[in-house]
C-alpha cells in the first residue's frame, strides 16, 4: 500500500465509507443488518490500510487536502451504494472477506437481495465478497454484477420484507454456523484492543496522541462481544482464567490513560456477576472477586481519585463509575481512607465520592461502625448516612445516638431527622431516658418539630412527675416539653397543660415555675390555632 496512488485512492474509499454511514443513520427505516455490515467493512479496511502501511498512511492524512476538503464537501452529501462500489472496486480491491461474528439474517440478505443466483459462476479478477462459515470449509460468494444489483436497489429496507426473510431461513438448511463466539475469537478481540492502547502509547508527546474516533468506536465493538460472552459463559476452563487474565491488564491499560468510558463496560460486566445481579456458579464468582480485587489496586484508586479531584480530562462521572463498579472490594478501602487520613480534605473528597455511590455504600458503612471507631469517624458516617440513606437504614444510627460524645449524636439526630420517616418518633424515644439531660433536651425538641404524636404521652408523664434534679435542670425540661407539646398540635395535651397554666399559688408558692406556667400557655394557644386549622 506503499503506492501514493493506492492511497489516495483507499482514502477517498475512506471517506465515502465514512459518509455512507452517517447518513444510514439518518433514515431509520434502513435495515440494521446492512448499516451493520458497512461499518464492519469501514472498521475493517480502516484497520488493514493502517496495518499495511502506517507511517505512509499516516502521513498522506495529515499532508493531502483531498482527505480533508473530501469530509467537507461530502459530509451533507447522500452516497448511494452503487457509488460505494465504484469506489471499492477503482480501489483495486479483488477480494473482501468476513469472517467475524456474522448472523444468519445478515447471510440471507447478502444472499438474496441480488437478482443473481449465487453459484453462477464468477469471472476471473472479479470482485466478490467470501464468507467462511466456522463449522464448514463453505464459501459464499458474491458476484460484482450481484453487487451492483444489489446496488442499483435504492429502497434496501423494501426489498425483503422481514416476513419473507424468516421463511427463507427456515427453507435453507445449507446455511449451518456457530452462534457462540469462541474463546479464540474473544482472546482476539482482547489483543486488537491491547494493539490499540499500544499505538497510543507509541504516540504519547506527539500531535496525534488524543484518542481518535474510529480507535472508539473499534474499541467499543470489540469490547461489546467479550462482554457477550462473559455474560452467557457457565463454565471455568483454563482459556476463561486467561481470558479474565488478560481483561484485567487491558482494563488496567484503559485506566492508565483515562480511558474510563471503554473500561466501565467490561467493569460493569464483572460487577453484576460480583454483586450476584448476574448469576454464576461459585467458581466464576471467585474469579471475578480476584479480577475486581486486583484493578482496586492503590494505583488504580489514585489515578481515580486524582480525575475526581482535579477534573483534568473532564471525566470525574466515568472515574466515579469504574470506583461504583468494585463495589463492596473498593468502599472497604474508600471508609478505611476516611478514617486513617490525616488531612481533613483527603477524608472531605472521599466523604463525597461515597455519597456519590449512594446507597450501594450502605451495607460497607453499616459494617464499620463499631465502638472501637474513632469519634470523627463515626460523625462522618452519620453525616454520609443523612444523605444517602432513608427510612430503612435509619436503624443504623440509633448507636450513634448513645455515643458519649457530643458531635457524633448530634450528627446522628440530624440524620435520624432527615431519613427516618416513620421510624423517627420510635428511635428517638427508645433513647430518651438513655441519654444526659442536655441530650436529652435537643431529643425533645426534635419530636415537637417533628410533631411526633406518638412522643405525648412519654412527654406527659415525664411533664408531671417529680423529680430529683437540680431545679434550673428540671425548669428548662418542663419549657421544652412544653414547647414541644404544643408543636405537636395533640388535644391529649390540653387537660395537663390548663392544669398547670391554672396553678395558683399558694402561701405565695407556686406549684409550677413562672417560666412553665407561661410555656404551658403558649402551648395551649398554638394547639388551639392547629385545632382549628384543622
């Protein structure tokens, strides 16, 4: 492909190709199979001209404008098939063979659509298109009087109705291929893509060192067959474990250079079977730990972490993903990093990357909390769990609320506050009398703002019994029940509260503290505005 002439000529096959495809998908009514086979020739031929000649070709892209002022004239441009063949066959290409990953509707169409048979027989240097069937040394070939029948159709989607297509199928029965991708087609697909991370270390410092389109879209139809095959494989060979093997050091590859988004998919895959979504046998559970194990490496989380911190390639959403895809294996580490870093920004950036895990962090962070955790840590879990949490998972926090220290079930009551829903009122009475008194306070104003119901007859009792504390203590409890009464709203509040808003005094000594006969007042008042709200 040395030639200058061949190159230009493959080029402008290139950009026609190119156009073809774009404008295919425009008209949705067009048959999937055929733009599916025009982008298979286009990846394929794309690959082979930079296989044959790299350096020459490379070089003819960047210094002739007939390559550039081509994607710009013809990019609005309707390229009919007919005109594709033109191109292919002043190419001086004889032979076109597909031998990846064909189906039998794509096989039937090829086949059927010209008004040619195909065992007429072919002249010599014709172009034809061979296809190898896996399970049988059987060539089907097309002649270029076929094609150009077939070109001259411009309705493609019109000219054989679905109908007509499976009763074809269930007629032919010479037609015999292997649905499955084999192991060897998969353990190809992993080195083309490992020779695509290669080329792009190999162009690293220079012009051409971005990611290109078409290494995309390669990529990611590569990948989506290993991911095919992962998800339907039942069993454990040693060509699996190499296969797995591989995956991990191309994913790894992926990560290294950011390419986040062409590693998710294959992470996501590995996942789902970790998290038991996708079902396998215990073997193939123990292999796919062992893979996610090993790419939550220090290394990996770094290169991670510093994305979502720094933002430099604009991809914090796909770094996020891969660290969502280890699951459980990375949010160990992830809560170990919150509780052993020494810098209060390291343990904020992490705090923000789990809550971006959402409640998939939950069992992990549940697991942590124990008596043995330091204080900060703890506050940290409840202030995670106030915001990822809900109703459910408001269980957890209830410990919390009997930590003796202050800014961890403080933390706790405000998430306990904003999750718990339902469960609110019961958690935080069945701590009530657990808890010191200036706690204990906060706890009874949170169920007036909560208008807990359930909370007025414990608030009551506690409101008219004597006790033994100290008399400033036992004025601002009987102010705060008082207020968290009449928050609540409950007629059941009423006969107690007129009670003690009635107390006289007697011998000039009051039953009830000014400061509670006046609290009780208020209460009743508001109550009656609710009442009548109501």
């Amino acid at each position: 492909m040395a030639d200058t002439y061949l190159l230009l000529k493959a080029i402008d096959a290139l950009v026609y190709l190119h156009t073809a495809i774009k404008n295919m998908q425009i008209y949705p009514s067009l048959n999937p199979t055929i733009i599916n086979s025009i982008e298979t020739l286009y990846l394929h031929l794309l690959d082979k001209l930079r296989q044959d000649a790299p350096q020459d070709f490379a070089k003819l892209e960047k210094t002739t404008p007939l390559y550039v002022e081509l994607l710009k004239q013809q990019e609005n441009e309707t390229i009919h098939i007919s005109a594709l063949l033109d191109i292919i066959l002043g190419s001086g290409l004889k032979n076109i063979s597909f031998d990846k990953d064909l189906v039998k509707e794509e096989l039937h169409i090829s086949i059927n659509l010209p008004d040619n048979k195909v065992d007429e027989p072919m002249e010599k240097e014709e172009l034809h298109i061979s296809i190898n069937l896996p399970d049988k040394n059987k060539i089907i070939a097309l002649s270029e009087e076929s094609l150009r029948n077939l070109a001259a159709k411009d309705k493609i989607d019109n000219i054989l109705p679905d109908n007509k297509a499976d009763e074809i199928m269930e007629k032919d029965q010479e037609i015999v291929f292997n649905r499955d991708i084999s192991e060897s087609r998969i353990s190809e697909n992993i080195a083309e893509m490992k020779k695509v991370l290669s080329r792009l270390r190999e162009r690293e410092g220079t012009t051409e060192s971005l990611f290109s389109e078409d290494e995309r879209v390669l990529i990611k139809r590569l990948s989506g067959q290993v991911i095919e095959w992962i998800e339907t494989e039942t069993s454990v060979t040693p060509a699996y474990k190499e296969i797995c093997q591989c995956l991990q050091t191309l994913i790894e590859g992926f990560i290294k250079h950011k390419l986040f988004a062409e590693a998710n998919p294959i992470i996501d895959i590995f996942n789902k079977i970790n998290s038991g979504a996708l079902k396998k046998d215990n073997e193939v559970l123990e292999i796919t730990m062992e893979v996610l194990r090993n790419l939550a490496s220090e290394k990996n989380i770094n290169i991670l972490f510093n994305e979502i911190n720094i933002n430099e390639k604009n991809k914090i959403n796909e770094a996020c993903q891969i660290l969502f895809g280890f699951g459980d294996i990375v949010m160990n580490k992830l809560l170990n990093s919150v509780r052993d870093a020494s810098d209060s920004k390291e343990r904020i950036r992490i705090i923000h990357i789990i809550q971006e895990m959402g409640d998939m962090a939950i069992p992990a962070i549940k697991n942590s909390i124990t008596i043995s955790a330091p204080w900060y840590y703890l506050r940290n879990m409840a202030y995670i769990l106030g915001r990822i949490g809900n109703e459910n998972s408001s269980d957890i926090l209830r410990p919390l609320l009997l930590h003796k220290d202050k800014r961890v079930h403080i933390e706790a009551l405000k998430s306990i506050t904003q999750i718990g829903g339902s469960k609110r009122g019961p958690l935080l009475l069945s701590v009530l009398y657990q808890v010191d008194q200036e706690f204990r306070l906060n706890i009874i104003e949170t169920l007036g703002k909560i208008k807990c119901t359930e909370a007025v007859t414990d608030l009551l009792y506690t409101l008219q019994s004597k006790s033994t504390m100290a008399k400033d203590a036992q004025i601002s409890l009987q102010e705060k029940i008082c207020n968290a009464l009449g928050a609540i709203g409950s007629r059941e509040a009423i006969p107690a509260l007129s009670e003690i808003a009635e107390s006289k005094s007697f011998l000039g000594i009051q039953s009830y503290p000014k400061e509670v006969i006046f609290a009780a007042k208020r209460a009743l008042t508001t109550i009656k505005k609710i009442q009548v709200l109501d």
